[in-house]
C-alpha cells in the first residue's frame, strides 16, 4: 500500500495538533492534583504526548520537504 507524502504531511499535521493538544490539557490540569505521584505520573503522561507531538511535526516537516522536492527540486541539481 503506498500513501502519498502529501496525505503523510496533512496526517502528521492532524497528529501533531491532537498530541500536543492532549498534552496542553495534561500539563495544565496538574496544578489542581493533590497528590505528588498522581501529579509525577500525570506529568509522564503529559510529557509523553509531548514527545508525540514532536514526533508528529518532525514528520510533517519532512513530508513537506519530499513534497516540495518532488515539485520540481530534482530538475536544479
């Protein structure tokens, strides 16, 4: 099955929005925690979404490189 770096860089996208989103509501929901390791196992969770998130937008960034190569990039080297 192949899939388009085009479709790869907008899933990606989509991806990273939602992981950094999810870790956005973890990170600022531990401040009403009482307890210290629900709040160190929350900010694990947080910081894991996180890294998703990173994750997301580093493959977005190199869909968005293979994309733009293919359009025409080939041709100058």
């Amino acid at each position: 099955m192949k899939i388009s770096a085009q479709f790869t860089m907008w899933g990606s996208v989509v991806f990273a929005l939602f992981s950094l989103g999810y870790a956005f509501a973890g990170f600022s929901s531990m401040d009403g925690m009482a307890d210290d390791a629900t709040r160190s196992d929350a900010r694990g969770f947080a910081l894991f979404w996180l890294f998703l998130g990173v994750i997301g937008i580093v493959m977005a960034i190199v869909s968005w490189w293979m994309v733009k190569d293919a359009d025409g990039g080939s041709a100058e080297r």
